[in-house]
C-alpha cells in the first residue's frame, strides 16, 4: 500500500543532511560548550555557526536568537518574559482566538495571575482586523502576541502591518511563527518584529528545539534560571546536536525557499483543486491567497473528522482533523469555531499539509481515496440521507 504523509503541520522528517549533520555532535564532538579547552569548544562553535543559520532566515542579527526547547519554550518565553519585565508600564496583552494553545493557555494561566488579555476576533477567512487591533491598546498595554501563519486553516496574518501599529504604540510585538519560518518571507527588522518563536521540528529538523528572536535591547525575563548559557538568558546546557540540526535545517530552508514554495504551492493548489471539483458539498477553510503554501483544509458536510483520518488510514494516508473527539473534548477546534463554522460542519473538517517530499502522485492517490471514502461516509450518515434537496 502507498504511504502518504500528510501531516506536515504537526511535524516532518528529519532530512538525511540534518542527521548528517547531528550525528558527529552525539559521537566525536561530545564536549560541553561551556568547557574551555578545545574539545568544548569545538562543540560551541556549532552552537554559533547554527546561530547565524537560523538569524539568516529571519535577518536578525546572530546575537538576537536565542535556543530553546521547541516552539512552545519560546512562545511561554516571550509571553511571560514580557510581561514580568514590564510590569511598571502595565499588564495588558493583545491576542487573538486562534493562536496555538502554547500561546492561549500561558495568556490564560496569566489571566489567573491578575493579567488582562484581549483575544481577538479574525474574520470568515482567519484574518485579524487591523483597525480592530489599534483599538484594542490601551495605556496598560505591553504585548502584541499574533502568529505569522495559522497551523491549522493556513492563513497567514498582515505582519508587517501589525508590527507598524506596535511600533507607532510602542508595544512589543512577538509572533508566533512556527508555521510561517520557511515557508514564508520572514524579515524581522523590516516587520518591526521584537520577538519570534520558531521550530527545528516543523521545518525537518529535530524535535524538542527551537528559537526565540529577541531584538536588542528588549526588555525580558528569564523562563529558565540557571548557569549562563545563552549570554545568562536560557540557562542549560546546549542540545548541541539539536541546534546543529537546527541550523543545518535553517541552511536548507534558506537555500530552497523558491524552490519549495514554487513546489508546494502547485501541489496545494491542485489538491484544493481537485477535491473541490470531484466532491460535492465542501468548503475550503483559511484564506484562498493569503494561505500557507503547504496547507489545505476542507469541511465535508454531513460527516465526521474522526472517522475521515480512520479511513483515509486505512489507505495508508496520515492526515488531521478540527475534531476534537480524540482530545476528550466534544467541542471542535477552536480556530474553526473562531472563524464562524457551525459546529457541524467544524467536525467534517479534514487538514493535509505538505512538505517537499509529497509528490503529485500523492496528491492523486489521496484524492482518489478521499473521494471513495466521503461517498461511504454520507451513505452511512442519518444526517445525509435527511438532508433537504
Ligand atoms: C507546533 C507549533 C507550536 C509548538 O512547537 P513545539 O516545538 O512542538 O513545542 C507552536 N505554535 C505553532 C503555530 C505550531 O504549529
């Protein structure tokens, strides 16, 4: 049976090169970058060299990144690092209702601190209202907290306009761009960008590392308490074979930007294309344009999410759904709810995200699955057999 791996949104695989590139940091360069004689040192010098890699992709300087635990580390980071820092100017944070839940559930835990927070609202398509947005700041308002890219409808936010209003207000602005690093154009000092949280794992790289950009001179404290790793920032010592996977990743990203987005874009497109021209009764979900180049999602009426992925498995294709049925929840994804779906359609909701190993074949063979798969479904659904003709 073909395999088809479709869940690039929830991680990738590794590239051959990242491994490579790891390997020689857990067997021959073992040393602790903090130990001053050569050996250590060597070790050291891949943290620095992954550095400049990664401050490549965003164009920041080296010195402004800073290596984490993942994406979720970094997102905690900004959010309470700010927030504690600046607690003389204020306690407001501006957010929105479809971020990831490693920004939602620290705004909430600090809501219970004594916190105030703004979540958002995003129109039909996932987009943040500008004017909205400027509304919202208030004399005690210290964070913008938006993501670059929706994980999972895609769409990708007006960053450069949110980073002119932080700006104008002076209020930081992070974003999370876990999804975004890649795949999109990222320029953080063209952006106005002060803080941003990426992930090893999301662009082929390991899992259990990150970054988060911290622009010079902000003001931030620490999450981690410890030695002075990451000039007294991060305390740890280094995943020294992560952050070489890392920025190994990052130097691959760079070098194929066009190339990718080029690849991914035809390969999107002509899924959206496809299952909107063979299936009836569909929605496209997220902003048609102003979308992640590897993202597609769809709502099927009359059928269920959970049941979708369990087929579609057994066609040996790994995909996700906005239904919340394995989460214990009975409420479907937040960011479906937030972008106005009735609850029904929410549930039929089925998300496949690309990476540069998916091929036109895998995109056929899925379709044709997926058309198979929807038909028994709805011939198997109360609802699709009531429904009004
Ligand atoms: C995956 C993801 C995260 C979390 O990153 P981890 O490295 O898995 O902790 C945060 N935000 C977004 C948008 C993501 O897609």
């Amino acid at each position: 049976m073909r395999k088809v791996y479709f869940d690039n949104a929830a991680t990738t695989r590794v590239k051959d090169e990242v491994i490579e590139e790891m390997q020689k940091y857990y067997s021959e360069l073992y040393g602790n970058p903090s130990s001053i004689y050569n050996f250590g040192q060597l070790a050291k010098k891949a943290v620095e060299n992954s550095r400049v890699k990664v401050a490549r992709l965003l164009n920041s300087n080296p010195d402004e990144i800073y290596f984490t635990g993942g994406g979720s580390e970094a997102d905690n980071w900004a959010i309470k690092g700010i927030l504690s820092a600046n607690e003389k100017k204020g306690n407001h944070i501006i957010t929105t209702k479809i971020e990831h839940h490693a920004i939602l559930h620290t705004c909430e835990y600090l809501e219970k601190k004594g916190a105030e927070v703004t979540y958002l609202d995003v129109d039909e398509n996932g987009l943040v209202d500008i004017k909205q947005l400027e509304e919202s700041i208030k004399d005690n308002t210290v964070l913008i907290s938006i993501m670059f890219a929706n994980n999972e409808i895609g769409t990708v936010q007006p960053i450069k306009e949110i980073g002119e209003i932080a700006k104008k207000h002076d209020i930081y602005f992070h974003t999370d761009a876990v999804q975004a690093v890649g795949n999109e154009v990222i320029d953080v000092k063209d952006m106005n960008i002060d803080l941003l949280s990426l992930s090893a794992h999301k662009i082929h790289g390991p899992k259990g590392v990150g970054a988060l950009y911290i622009k010079k001179g902000t003001r931030i404290h620490n999450l981690i308490h410890g030695g002075a790793q990451e000039k007294n920032k991060r305390a740890g010592t280094e995943n020294v074979p992560g952050i070489a996977g890392l920025g190994k990743a990052a130097d691959i990203a760079y070098n194929n930007f066009d190339q990718k987005r080029e690849k991914l874009i035809k390969l999107r497109d002509r899924l959206i294309e496809k299952i909107d021209k063979e299936i009836p009764e569909c929605q496209l979900n997220g902003h048609r344009e102003k979308r992640l180049p590897g993202n597609v999602n769809f709502s099927f009426k009359y059928i269920e999410g959970e049941s979708l992925l369990l087929y579609l498995d057994m066609e040996g294709i790994s995909a996700s759904s906005g239904s919340a049925c394995t989460s214990g929840s009975l409420d479907p994804s937040h960011v479906l709810m937030s972008i106005g779906l009735p609850h029904e359609i929410a549930h039929g909701s089925l998300r496949l995200s690309l990476s540069d190993y998916n091929t036109e074949e895998d995109v056929d063979y899925t379709v044709e699955k997926l058309i198979n798969v929807v038909k028994r479904l709805r011939q198997m659904s109360p609802l699709y057999s009531k429904r009004e003709e």
